[in-house]
C-alpha cells in the first residue's frame, strides 16, 4: 500500500460489441434486446477482462475492483463474487474488492457466507461495500423502489483493526439477516469460515 495514497483498477466488464442502430433504442440498460448479444464474443471478453485484472495486479495497482450491475450492456458483472473467485487464484499482491452485492437483493447469510470464502480463499485481502443498488437493479430483481432502504441492511462501522473490521462486518450482516421480520430472515446460521473465532471480545 502505498502510504496515505492509494490507485484501484476499478472494471465493468461492458459488452462493446452493440449493433450499428443501437442509439435508435433509448437506453442500453433494462430492456436492450438480448438478441445482440453473441456469448462467442462475451466470452472473449471476459477472458480480456479477467486477463486485465490480473495485468493490474502484475504493474502495482494496490486493488483491483469488481461490481454488480444487472441487465445492461454496460456491465456483464451480474455477479462479482464469481469474478472475484476467477481472479484471486491469479492475483497475489492486490486487494480484492467486491463493491459490491446490494444485501436487499440476496439472503444475508449467503452473501455473507460467500464473502467469508472469498476472504479466506484471499487470505484476507478481500473488501467487500454493500450499496443500495438503483433502479435498474429493482427492476430486474426485482424490488419496490418504495422499500429498497427499509430492506437495506444497515451495517454499522466496526472500528478497524488489522483483520477484524471484515470479520465483524459480516458476523452484524448475518446477524440482521436472522432476524425474522417484514423482509424476512433465515432460522440456521452454521459456522462461516474464519468469521467469528476471529472477532475479539469488547
């Protein structure tokens, strides 16, 4: 990390390859016709994509980041959490940092269970954000915009200690996510791995 400054190699992963008569549709997000979509040319993308994170690690960049958007040709990151998986076996220096899954699109405990693995399949290099999401995201998932914050998780801040800060992070992320309530809640929270033997007594 270098010092008080530090250069993230942020990616959207956008599909580029748009029809001659795409500025005759209104947008590109929601409801572009998926029928210009090649998965041929998708997947030579990816592998150029996949292959810049990994070169952004090689000249020094002190993080590569993934995130989520959903029915757009600006990003083909449905799920960064299957990128950042396909990355960190590749990346040995960089931080990896999913910013991120909005947690009112998923159960808490599964998101908070894969960012557990990722964290230790990184060796704790792993950041994670959890944003609201916006209104692309509520129509493909889909979501009431008139709920979208009361069904936001609210994580509180834990004060940072070197290696801990994630840990409790997502230990207060499945906790709210148990409780059962207006938008529901899971009953069976089993071990996630390194989370919880390694937050330290207050």
């Amino acid at each position: 990390m270098s010092g008080t400054v530090r250069f993230d190699f942020m990616h959207f992963m956008p599909y580029v390859h748009l029809p001659e008569n795409h500025k005759e549709y209104k947008s590109t997000w929601v409801d572009f016709p998926n029928k210009y979509y090649d998965p041929k040319r998708g997947h030579a993308l990816y592998q150029r994509y996949l292959a810049e994170l990994v070169l952004a690690d090689k000249v020094g960049f002190d993080a590569v980041v993934v995130n989520e958007h959903h029915n757009t040709a600006y990003s083909m990151m449905a799920a960064p959490n299957l990128i950042a998986a396909a990355i960190i076996p590749q990346i040995k220096n960089a931080k990896i940092c999913v910013w991120g899954t909005p947690p009112n699109l998923e159960y808490p405990n599964r998101l908070a269970e894969e960012y557990a693995m990722l964290d230790v399949l990184s060796q704790g290099r792993l950041e994670v954000a959890f944003p609201l999401g916006t209104g692309m995201e509520y129509w493909a998932n889909p979501i009431n915009p008139a709920t979208a914050i009361a069904a936001m998780i609210h994580i509180p801040r834990p004060e940072r200690r070197a290696g801990t800060a994630l840990c409790e992070t997502l230990c207060v992320l499945v906790e709210r996510g148990a409780s059962p309530g207006r938008f529901g809640g899971s009953r069976s929270l089993g071990g996630l791995p390194g989370l919880r033997a390694n937050v330290p007594a207050s």
